[in-house]
C-alpha cells in the first residue's frame, strides 16, 4: 500500500498495522511513524492513528525506553553510551533517553566494571597478560561498546588505541 488515502478506511488500516506491529514487540512513537510513512499514510492519518494508540495506552515512550534499557543493561553487551546510541536509534532524544537510562540502570543493579569484563571474557581478551596490540583492541572494543574511559582504563590500564605503538 503505497498511497496517500484519507477518511475513515485509511485510519483503520494504518492502526491495524501498528497493532500488528506492536503485538510483535513494543515500539516508540518514532518507529510507528516511520512504518506509516514507508507505506505512505497520509500525516494527517498518522496523527489520527498514533493520538488514537496514545490514548489506549500503547504508545508511552517513556516506558519504552525504560523497558529497552533495561534490557540492554541485562545483556551486558553495551556500556551506558552504546544503549543511549541504541535508545537514539529508537528516536528517543536527550534528556528522555538519559532519564530511562539511569532508571534502568538503578532496577537492574548494572555495573559498568562488570560488564565490560564480561564482555571481555567472551572474546578471550581477559583474564592473561595481554600483548600490546590485544590490549589496544581490548580498549577498541570496550570503546565501540559505549564504555567510559575510566571504565577502560580500570581494567587495562592505559590501553594504546593505536596498535602500531610500539611498547618497549
């Protein structure tokens, strides 16, 4: 469907489809606007569509972005700024995204040492003396990951980014 219908019709398909859509998982606000307009629902019918799914409660951004960073936090894949880039991705902004963050940091008890170390562990990067070029990416990955710096530098030292530096 890749017309701008209007009226009543095109209110019924476009929630349909959200509904569809978030029976498979909750989304944001964002999300749903980006999948009516890659079907090419009017504005004036996404505005009717996401106020409608407001109002029956099955758009709170808020608690979106809580529930996702808590799940983020739990995988322990991410440091603190990769799932504000993740909460970003999800069209969550600012103070919004960094509210939900430390909310959910503080329910799922996350401990940033902990879980770069774990991360770590699964690529074989802990528990050894690492070599110079392993601790620089090492600390390329805890940096991808969204890690602070203090964090990195807790468990490797003062990793070179660079791994042509040579350590003599």
């Amino acid at each position: 469907m890749t017309t701008e219908a209007e009226g009543p019709e095109a209110v019924k398909q476009a929630t349909d489809m959200c509904l569809r859509l978030l029976a498979m998982r909750a989304r944001s606000r964002h999300e749903l606007t980006l999948a009516l307009k890659r079907k090419g629902f009017s504005a004036e019918v996404q505005a009717q569509v996401l106020e409608k799914l407001q109002g029956y409660g099955y758009i709170d951004d808020a608690s979106f972005a809580r529930d996702r960073a808590a799940s983020l936090l739990r995988r322990g894949r991410l440091g603190p700024e990769g799932v504000l880039q993740k909460l970003e991705a999800h069209g969550l902004k600012g103070e919004e995204a960094r509210a939900a963050l430390a909310t959910a940091s503080g329910a799922v008890a996350f401990e940033p040492l902990e879980a770069a170390r774990k991360v770590l562990e699964q690529r074989r990067l802990w528990g050894r003396e690492l070599a110079p070029k392993e601790r620089a990416r090492a600390g390329r990955l805890l940096h991808s990951r969204g890690f602070s710096e203090d964090v990195i530098h807790r468990l490797l030292g003062e990793p070179s980014l660079d791994p042509s530096e040579r350590d003599d």
